[in-house]
C-alpha cells in the first residue's frame, strides 16, 4: 500500500506562482509512476503531469511552458511547480502513484484557486 499527501495549495492572482508537493509513504520502493491530475467543478479529472521512475518527464501541452514536474526521491515526494497560472477558478490537484502490479494510488487532493 501507498498513501499519498498532497500541500501546497491555496488562493493565487492570475501570474502568480505555486509549488505543490506530495508526500509518499508505504511500500514507496514499488512505486513506478507518479503523476499530478487536477479535477474542476462539473469538469473531468484531467492529467497535468508526469514523473516515471527512469523515465522523461512529460506535462499536458495546456500547462507546457508554464508547469514542471520534478521528484526527490531521496524525501519520497513529487512537486509540481506551477508558474503563470492562468485565471480559471478553483481547481483541485491529485496526485497519482502507480506501482510495479496493479496499484493504483491517489491522495485527498489540494484545492488550486486562480480567481478572474
């Protein structure tokens, strides 16, 4: 099993800048995958980004340019850093870890909310 903890979030103007960490513990040494999703209101959970273990990065062409994803494996956490964040309202960000069999983990989410 694999528990997930996500932080970071909060209320940003329009430009501004987030950094949102989550925290694995459990059987952390199977995980494969992690990966940022976030979800807004009346809207489906979409993928943001992505950190295979060995693997390129890769982030959703809506947030290229702006959003990075990075790993410390080392303190079991995923970040994602997320600058010129777009005017949208609020939004909640999952994070997501996939291990070596059939596994499949998301946090409680931290609500995002860039207001117009």
């Amino acid at each position: 099993q694999v528990q997930l903890v996500e932080s970071g979030g909060g209320l940003v103007q329009p430009g501004g800048s987030l950094r949102l960490s989550c925290v694995a513990s459990g059987s952390i040494f199977s995980i494969q995958v992690m990966s940022w999703y976030r979800q807004a209101p009346g809207k489906q959970r979409e993928f943001v980004a992505t950190a295979p273990r060995g693997d390129v990065s890769n982030v959703a062409d809506s947030v290229k340019g702006r959003f990075s994803i990075s790993r410390d494996n080392a303190k079991n956490t995923m970040y994602l850093q997320m600058n010129n964040l777009e005017s949208g309202g609020p939004a909640v960000y999952y994070c997501y870890a996939a291990d070596l069999t059939i596994g499949r983990y998301w946090g409680q989410g931290t609500q995002v909310t860039v207001p117009p």
